[in-house]
C-alpha cells in the first residue's frame, strides 16, 4: 500500500491513501488523521488502510478520491520522533577521504557509521531549500529510508526486518561548508544536516516485490541536477549494511519508537558510470582523477530531482524536485 | 505555572496543570490534551492553562482535582521532535580532559559543542534506568533544559530567550564505556546516549522568579547517588552559554519546531566543595588527584536522585528518582 500526507494547513497534515500509479488519493480520516496515528496502531490500522489501498486501485471507492498532486503533498511524516541515518555505502565514504588522500579505517567495514539526525522539520517533496549563505556548501544526498514499528532495545537485524513499516526515498540535505569544522569539534553533525527533504509517497515493502530483498531496495535511484542526470546508483548494490541492520544498530541501548525513520546513507556503486548520488562524491571522483573538483555544490536557483523506478518504468514513491532559495524567516505566532 | 504528563495508557498520556506547591493536579482537557498540543498552540492556549493554573493555586477549581503522583507523571513530553544538548559548563570539559592529561580546545569557549540526541522514548521521573549491560558504564548527568516555541532559521540569542515556553531538570542518561569508541567514529552520539529521563513538572520562566536571569537558572541543582549527596552546583554559576545561545546555536542552519527541548549539559561549577551532577566528573577529580579513579559508575540496584529547590527550599519542578535495572523486552504488537 502507498501512503502520503497532504497540507491542510495543520503541522502534522492529513493521512492519504494514494492508487499504486500516483495518480488518485482518498484521506484516511476514518481510520487514522495522520500517518504517526497510523503507526501508534499499525496491527490494527494497517489492516483498514489496505482494505481501502485496494479499493481505491480497482476503482471502488465511490466518494472522496481526488487526483493526487505532489505539490500539496507534505513530508509522509512532517513531525518525525526519531531519525537515524548510517553510511551504508562504503565506496561513497572511500571515495570521499581517498580525494583528501586519507583511507576508511577497517572498523567502517563491521561496525556502521550512524549519526542522530533532526527530525523536527521534515520537508515535503516540492519544497525549496531555504538556506542564508550559498557559501556553507549545499549539497543533496539521495537515500534510501525505512520507517520501523517499536523495536524493542538488543533487537536483532531478523526482528528489525519484520518491524519495518514503510519504504521510501529522501534528500538528506548536507552543507558540505561546515560538516569539516563541525566533525572536528567531535559530537557529530548538528549544521551540517539541516531539514530532509521526503519523496510525496511512502510505501509497504510488499509493494516493491522481488526489488524488495535481503533489507534493501534493488533498483537504481537517479539524481538529475539542473536537468542533467549524474546518478543512477543501484541502492541494492555495494551495500554493506541493510535497512534492517542500520536499525538494529540504532536499537543497541535503547528501544525505537514506531515511527523511527533509518536512513542508508547516500546511495553509490563502485561502478563509476553509475555516477553519484551527491555533489561531495562527484568532486571527490574529480579530485582523485584531475587534482581538483569541477563541479560547485548548489547556488539559489538550483534545481535537484530524485527518483527510483520500478523494472516497468513507474515511479514508486513520487519525484523529490526542489529547487534551493535565500531564506527568509517567517516569523510565526505560534 | 506548572505543567506535567500523566499515564492514561497511550503514549503521549494526558497533560496536566500541577499546583505550585506540586501537590494538586488538574486534567487540561477541555485546552489541550498533550502538552505537544499546548506548545503547537501555545500563544493562545497558554493562556486559558494559565487561568486553570491560577484556580488551581487559589482552591477555585471546583471539581477534577486530584492528589499529584510523580509515580503517575510521564516525561511532560513523552515523545518529543527534538532534543539538542549543549555543554555550556565548560569546567565539566576541562576535569574530564585534564584527568586524561589533555586540554579543551581554545574553540570550546567560543563556540558550543552541541549533539543531536535522541528524542523518542523521554523517560518519566520515576522510571527505571533499564538497561542490558552494567559494563556499558551507566552514569546520571544532571541538567537544566528549556523547551522552545517555534525559532526561525537564524535566530538571535534574544529571539530564542522570548522562545523559551517551559524550563525544567533532566537526567541525561550517559554509558561512559560506549563513548570514547563512538565518538573516535566521528558521527557524535548514538549508542552512548540513550533515553533522557525528565522531572515530573515543566515549568513557565516566570515560576522561577529572579533565579530564572540572562537565560539561565541561578539555583542549585543537587544530586544524591545511593541515598549519599554527591552534587548541589549552582546551574547559573560557571555556565559559559545561556540556554537561549544554546537555541540560536541549533537553529544556524534551520528552524527550531515548538517543543524542541535544549539542554544545558553536565551542569558544573569551578567549586570543588559543590560536588558533581555525574559520575564520570568524580571519577576525573580522583583521577585529577590520587591518579586513578575511585566511584565506581551504577550498577543494578544503584539510585540517582536529582532536585532543584527554591530559596525557600521547596522543590520547583519535583525529583527524578530512578534505579538501575536489567533491562527486560517488552515485545508491543502495536
């Protein structure tokens, strides 16, 4: 089943139904307002939610579809409890230190790399990248991310498996300017990861099919800057930690609420022609083979545009399309 | 006025007006259900929580009024979308390092070290410190935290002071033997963090009077290990940035959502005679002065009690009183 949320002006937005091909919506009002409430109580909700999934695709649900439009769409979780994202694609942070000409220590390749992301301020697929200074170096990241159920602490990466919710695809916006003094201070990333962006669509694993196996997605994720396509990196190739995996390890000292987002770190193949799925390893690849990167990271007016396909063409989970803009502060009364 | 979060058997649980002498409570109901609810409507629902407060004080709340169990109170938010934890008491730093014979880096003074933390599973005050391995190091960290409105990107140290909505303590739950080798990962804190744990009451700046100045709170916060005074540093003495700085710290490169909670850090003062609010500052003084360290961190069946009184002696946001234990998983179906 797909799900979404769409704007009505609240913070948290209003739970959508959406037709396997994108195209119409039916709010989940009855059963959840919202995508967290359907998560609080997926054993039973999630049962509700695909009794109308499949009735919406067969065309049954006689009242209160509408054409589902990814510009009214919000993040599938605006507000989110928890987001952990690893690295899980060793060759993106090979890449990145062999251009500074330094060597992934051997512990990366047992023991995953993960940081305590801000989950506060999701952003929905269609919106702007608002940052103040061009100059902090603004990148995308194209990730694969699973949504789990409650993982109790210790859990293991089978039972991780079976807790996983929901699938999707997201822009972990980095400001590649600041991530290097930031590391260096020693309590990991705070500037340097500002608001992910969300593709419209989330989905149940069974929706994938045979792409869905061993904890990953087996497709590729393109990234097209400014119009030009620079990656389509198979997010089930060269991935040395699953979905499942990733959350296990967030699991260790202490239980996962439902709804925890967990993130695989940029997607990259060791086959280059594959290209990348950021800035920073494009520059990296340039560095290692001219001495210096080409391509800058993105100015206001930029434009970057996600997605992943399945074997017939079809977008699964809606584009990410964002362009990035100067901020201006809105200053709410809340 | 004082709010807190009861057990009602969901997980947010229901939010209540707390009498200043903590001793009355009053469901908010018919104004908000959950505190989250509050903060997201806060200019308007504050004040009719107000006047139920007022009532409550004054004995004119007619009926619903009940005793106020802290064995009762959830963490006042429960599940938050943000939790940021700053080091503002530098000499924590400096024993720490000194005892390993290194010094804080000149930047520290300048500019805050701060970690995204985990915000998913806040702990009530009574709750236990369940945890699978007494190996891991489990140790208390005693904080003073202020929970925030909505903060634009970029916001000013006095834009953030107005942002501040309720101010409490916290029981930052640290496990000393995970740290060292995450931190040398360089993506901060995961497994060396887990669940915070909270006082039973939030309350509004204006309860603390003229302790609460210059966006700190000028009291001290005691810390009692095993029924043995072991901490009673004044949290507004050698704290080097406000809680309000701390916020504009977090908000450089993106919006603070309402109900983000920012922590101070290890509170700490230059004052030996003071003591400690954790174990492994102890464990540096020793180190410090008789070249090993001597307090053991807790084990099973150890307790940690955390208090902060008013000049008058009468405690302001109640006590988190909590005990180690083994931690044993509670498979939900949810």
């Amino acid at each position: 089943m797909k799900l979404g949320t769409i704007k009505d002006g609240t913070r948290d937005g209003t739970l959508v139904v959406i037709s396997r091909d994108l195209k119409r919506a039916v709010k989940a009002e009855g059963i959840a307002r919202t995508l967290q409430a359907a998560l609080d109580g997926w054993a039973e909700k999630s049962l509700a939610l695909d009794v109308l999934y499949k009735g919406l695709n067969a065309g049954k649900v006689a009242v209160g579809t509408f054409p589902f439009d990814p510009k009214q769409a919000m993040a599938p979780l605006p507000r989110a409890y928890q987001w952990v994202d690893g690295s899980a694609y060793l060759v993106h942070a090979e890449r990145v230190r062999r251009s500074r000409g330094a060597e992934l220590p051997q512990s990366a390749y047992e023991d995953p790399l993960m940081y305590q992301g801000a989950s506060d301020t999701m952003q929905g697929p269609r919106d702007d990248i608002a940052m103040s200074d061009e100059a902090w170096g603004i990148d995308f990241e194209g990730e694969i991310v699973a949504v789990t159920g409650d993982v109790p602490m210790g859990a293991a990466e089978v039972e991780c498996l079976a807790a996983i919710r929901l699938l999707t695809i997201v822009n972990d916006v980095s400001l590649r300017g600041l991530i290097p003094a930031e590391l260096a201070k020693g309590f990991g990333f705070l500037h340097g990861k500002p608001s992910t962006a969300f593709a419209p669509v989330m989905a149940t694993p069974d929706e994938l099919g045979d792409s869905w196996k061993g904890g990953t997605i087996h497709l590729p994720l393109t990234a097209t800057l400014n119009g030009k396509l620079v990656g389509q990196c198979d997010a089930g190739v060269d991935m040395s930690f699953s979905l499942a995996r990733l959350a296990a390890h967030a699991a260790k000292t202490r239980v996962l609420s439902a709804g925890t987002i967990v993130g695989s770190g940029t997607v990259a193949n060791r086959d280059e022609s594959k290209g990348c799925s950021c800035i920073a390893e494009i520059r990296a690849i340039e560095t290692i083979k001219h001495g210096k990167p080409q391509t800058p990271f993105m100015r206001f007016g930029d434009t970057i545009r996600l997605d992943m396909k399945d074997a017939s063409g079809n977008s699964i989970f809606g584009t990410i399309e964002q362009t990035v803009v100067k901020y201006a502060p809105q200053r709410a009364g809340a």
